[in-house]
C-alpha cells in the first residue's frame, strides 16, 4: 500500500473512501486503516487533517448531513404542487438514499461521535435522520398553511412517523430499495385522516392522496 501518495483535496477522498467501505461493509469496518488502506494512502494522512478518528467521522456526518439540504429543500418547494403524498413519498427515497442509511447506525453505535455532533450543532446528536425530520415537518407546515393538511393536524406525531417508519423500510432492503408503492403505502397510511382524500380509485405510483 503507498505510503506517500498525494491526495488532492483530500478531505473529500478520504469521505469517499469512508462512504465505500461503510456501504461495502458496515460501520463496525470503518476504521482509520481501513478508510486510509481504501484511499490509498498513510495513515498519516488522516491524521494530518483530524485531530482523531472521532473527529474525521463528525466531519463525515457534518458534511453528508449537509448535502440533504437540496432534497430538503426541492421537498420544500414542492408544497402546493402534485399531491401530499406523492411529493412525500419521492422525498423519503432521496433523503433516505443509501448513505444517509448507512450513517445512521454509525452515530447510533459510536457514544463519541454522537457527543462531537451534538457540540458542534443543535440536535447533532441525531444527525441525518434530524435533518430528515426537519424536512418533513417543514413541509408539512407548507402544506397546513395551504390548506391541504388538516389544521388540527399534529404535525409532531406525523413527522415521527414518517420519518421512523420510511428509515425502517429503507435500512431494511437486501439489497435493492423498498418499491415505489411500498413506501406510498406507508406515507398514505400514515397521513390518513390528515390530508383529505380524493375522489377516485387509489392510486400506488405517487400520485394519489
């Protein structure tokens, strides 16, 4: 393995190359080794740029997190447009893509780097799946505001289940993502009694309720 090589830019190599071995292998493999070994470097290298290994995996959530912000925001922008349903339903599939899940346990397991998260942000502690549920709720608020979720809607207990339930269905798949009319059914299911329902037969492809 080289020992010397250069990365370029190599903060971001180095989250890559953390991305590939957590999707690869799961988080009990992502070690300083192996993130090094995968981008082909020293050790040294991460070193160089992170104080510790704790350090460079809250950068790594800080900076995925980050990167929802433009489903969180499409979904947002949304509101108003298609149906509740269906804009939920393909916000749940790009906020829930492979690495978000992937994260998740990692924060969930490492008492650390969930203690560095939340020094470095409000709700940190929780990072992906707090940003997940920002998201939703927000939009969920656009949506009331609109007249086209009830206004005595709680939008607390909608969130949480929203977002639990779509990151149980998407940490669930071996390997492929759940179907598109599965987590439809989920969000359809979830949101019954709070949006109301349209004439004519369901519909399982986005654009129903």
């Amino acid at each position: 393995m080289p020992t010397g090589m250069h990365l370029r830019d190599a903060r971001q190599q180095l989250f890559e190359a953390a991305e590939r071995v957590l999707l690869r292998a799961g988080p009990n493999a992502l070690t300083s080794r192996a993130v090094t070994d995968e981008a082909g470097c020293a050790k040294g290298v991460l070193h160089r740029h992170f104080a510790d290994f704790d350090a460079f995996l809250a950068e790594l959530v800080l900076d995925r997190a980050a990167r929802l912000e433009s489903q969180a925001a499409a979904l947002r922008e949304s509101a108003g447009t298609g149906t509740v349903a269906g804009n939920l339903s393909s916000a749940l599939t790009a906020l829930f893509g492979p690495v978000p899940v992937a994260i998740v346990p990692l924060v969930t397991f490492r008492d650390e780097l969930r203690a560095r998260l939340r020094a470095a942000r409000p709700g940190g502690g929780i990072a992906i799946l707090a940003d997940v549920a920002t998201a939703v709720s927000g939009y969920l608020a656009d949506e009331r505001d609109r007249g086209r979720v009830a206004a005595d809607a709680d939008l607390d207990s909608l969130t949480l289940s929203l977002v639990g339930g779509g990151h149980l269905l998407f940490a669930d798949r071996d390997p492929d993502p759940p179907a598109e009319a599965t987590v439809h059914r989920l969000v359809t299911t979830v949101l019954a009694g709070a949006v109301p329902r349209r004439p004519g037969p369901e519909r399982t492809d986005g654009s129903g309720t």
